[in-house]
C-alpha cells in the first residue's frame, strides 16, 4: 500500500499538487489581469475557489515535497480523511466554479457583443478550461486518497 | 460488509434511488413546464442531464426492489464498479448542470427584467435547487458504492 500513486507522499501526488497549482493560477491569472470580473458573480466565485485551491495545494505541495526528499513518515487514518475530505469539498467547488464560468460566458457570447468587447471572452474562455483541468487533477488526488483510506 | 448502508440492494440505496427521481423529476418539470428552455445551452444541457439520471435511477431503482422484495444475490465486483463510475459520472453531470442553470439564472436576473418575465426566474431556480438536491443524493449512492469498492 506504500506504492499506491497518487497517495500523500509519492511523486505521484507531488506531481498532482503541481498541475493543481499551474491549472489554478493560469485560471485565476486569465480571469483578472485587466478584466471587470467583479460585475459578474460567477467569475468572483471562480476567484474564491482559486484562492482556496492554490493555498490548499501549495501547503500539501510542501508536505509532499518533505515526505519525498526528507523522509518517510506512517500514514495516519485521520490525516488521510482530512486530505480526502478536503480534496473532495475543493474538487466540488472547482467543478462548480468552472461551470459557473463557461455557462456564463456563454450566455455573455451569445446575447450581446457589447457586455463582451475584444478578446475579453475568450479569456473567459480560457481561464474555465483551466478551472476544468485543475477540477480534474483535483478530483484525481481525491479518488487516490479516498481509494487508500478504508485499507488503513 | 453486506450490513453497509447505501451499497447496491439495500434499503437506503432504494431511498437514495427515489430521491434521486423526485427531485431530478421535480427540476426537470419546473424547468420544462411552459418555458423556452431551449433559448439558453445551460438549460438545455440541465434537460439532457435530467433525462439520463431518471433512466439510471429508475433501473437501479427496480435492481433494488429485487434484491430487497426477492431474493439477495451476491455482489459482483465488476457490477459495483460499473455502478459506481456510472454514479460518479451522473453526480458530476448533475452539479454542473445545477451550477449552470444558477449561474444563468443569476445573470438573467441581473441582467433585465426583458428577459426574465413573469415567475419564469423563480421557477428556473426552483429548478437548480431541486437539481442540487439531486446531486447530493446520487454522490452519496457514489461514495457509499466506492466505499465498499476495495473491501470486495
């Protein structure tokens, strides 16, 4: 059970945590530089969620980090239920979050032209499909975590 | 194991099972009832996703009813899983939906009162919220399945 990818402690997992954090920036980075994302409160949820999840995997990305290269602790049952929980409320949020955000934008695409001047829709665009990927390596680290539990 | 409740032919199940078909029904009749659902994706999209998860629930429905009113079988390891990705699959659908048609639903009502007459936004979030009733009952049917995934 030490070997199974994806568990806290394994490049697996640290891997994981570092496409959560890229995907999770790239979004939050597309969604605000130089855009009104307050006027709409789907993309200020979308900003809330990314802040969750990029201090989240920043904190699990430095406990992975010292499980790796420092040493190996025993697994404990509660800190893995924490994780699992955690990644499971976060891999929700995300999904919702990016939903939120493609929906809208798609409405803003169709309705009208003036709510959605130049290239600011396709950065809608872009900063949900990165929601998207992050919601997928988070409910990975999620399913992983979970699997794991009921044999410790 | 054959005591866990909410794993495939259990009493619980069968609850989880009809609360999933009343409330997927309830949003779809809201959603659909005297209202061009067609002019928005997000609701269309809620529609599809309504459809597929009364089917599943009604099969899984009367699975139920035969292992609880007839005769208890054994459970099959590639049956939970099958059952169990199907779920997951149909829980991730269903809250992208709910969070779509909020999303659009909350736009809307922002936006002008032109394009969200009447009753017609009261009834859109009528619907969202039956389907995120839906989708708190089917991911629970998807983590008590996964639970008892690893122990068979």
């Amino acid at each position: 059970m030490e070997e199974m990818p994806g568990a806290l402690g394994t490049s697996s997992s640290f891997a994981l945590r570092l496409g959560q954090i890229v995907f999770s920036s790239a979004s939050l980075f597309f969604m605000c530089l130089d855009v009104d994302f307050y006027g709409y409160s789907a993309f200020c949820f979308l900003v809330m969620v990314m802040g969750l999840v990029i201090s989240w995997s920043s904190t699990l990305l430095v406990v992975d980090a010292y499980y790796i290269f420092i040493k190996c602790l025993p697994r404990q049952r509660r800190c893995i239920l924490m994780l699992t929980l955690g990644d499971m409320v976060l891999s929700y949020l995300l999904l919702a979050a990016a939903c939120s955000t493609a929906s809208v934008t798609d409405l803003l695409l169709v309705a009208d032209k003036s709510y959605c001047p130049g290239k600011l829709c396709s950065r809608y665009q872009i900063s949900a499909a990165m929601a998207f990927l992050a919601w997928f390596l988070s409910s990975a680290s999620c399913l992983f975590n979970f699997w794991i539990f009921p044999s410790l």
